[in-house]
C-alpha cells in the first residue's frame, strides 16, 4: 500500500508539475482572432538527451533566447530554421500519443499548443525551439486534446 501511494503522488506531481505551464487561458480574448499559425519549419523539437536541461533553464523563464550554435546543441544538426531570425526555446507541455506542436502568434505573443489524440493525457514539460522575427512579449501554452 505505502509503494502505491508513492507512485500515485509522483504521478500526481508530476501532472500538477506540466500543468504550471499551461497558461492559454490567460490570452486575451481579443487575441484569439488576431493569431497567425506559422509553419512546422519555423519549430523544432528538443532532442531527448538536452529535454531536462531545456525544462531547467525553463523553470524561471518561460522563454530563452539562443544563439545558432545553441539551436544545434539543443535541437540537434536536422533543425534548419530559416535565417535572419531570432531564436528561443519556449516551454511547451504534452501528453502521450499521437500528437504535434503548433506555433502561433498574436500581438508580439508566441503561442504553443500541443493538439493531440489521448483518452487520458498525462501531461509533461517539453521544449521547443522557434525562430520569430522579434522576441515575444509573452508565451502563451496551451493543450488540445482530440478524443
């Protein structure tokens, strides 16, 4: 009984951890309609061995900026982001199966929401890096879950 009552208060935190980071519901209503969806060329994931220290540097700052040598560091040598841009790794939260990262922006605001399929989602820190044309003001992260 004690071993199931540990594992169950780590699954607990950790889902109220992820969930510290979902803030959709703080974006201005009149934003909503004012967000441009930008191309899965202009995001790329974390690799997997860099995803804590990602989640680290995240804890305080819900954005970062990086370098162009950062982005392969953290995102590895397959992520080609167009040029001229400024690059950040944003927090992001997702939950197992099937599902991607969209990146929208509204009013100098960058959006992240992670849409996916799940009966049951259990949520979790992630990370993505974005290249925007100036930093945002705010990072708003939201989950869509498509049952």
């Amino acid at each position: 009984m004690k071993t199931l009552s540990f594992l169950l208060l780590i699954l607990l935190s950790d889902f109220c951890f992820a969930n510290d980071w979902l803030n959709i519901n703080e974006m201005p209503e009149s934003d909503w309609d004012t967000i441009t969806w930008k191309d899965d060329n202009h995001q790329c994931e974390i690799v997997a061995s860099k995803i804590g220290w990602a989640n680290h540097y995240l804890e305080i700052e819900p954005f970062i900026q990086l370098s162009s040598v950062q982005v392969n560091d953290y995102a590895g040598a397959n992520c080609i982001l167009p040029k001229d841009m400024i690059y950040v790794l944003v927090r992001g939260v997702y939950f197992g199966g099937n599902g991607s990262f969209g990146i929208g922006e509204a009013n100098n605001n960058l959006v992240v929401v992670y849409s996916g399929l799940s009966k049951q989602p259990v949520f979790e820190h992630s990370a993505l890096v974005v290249a925007v044309k100036k930093l945002p003001t705010k990072i708003y992260v939201g989950t869509h879950v498509v049952n």
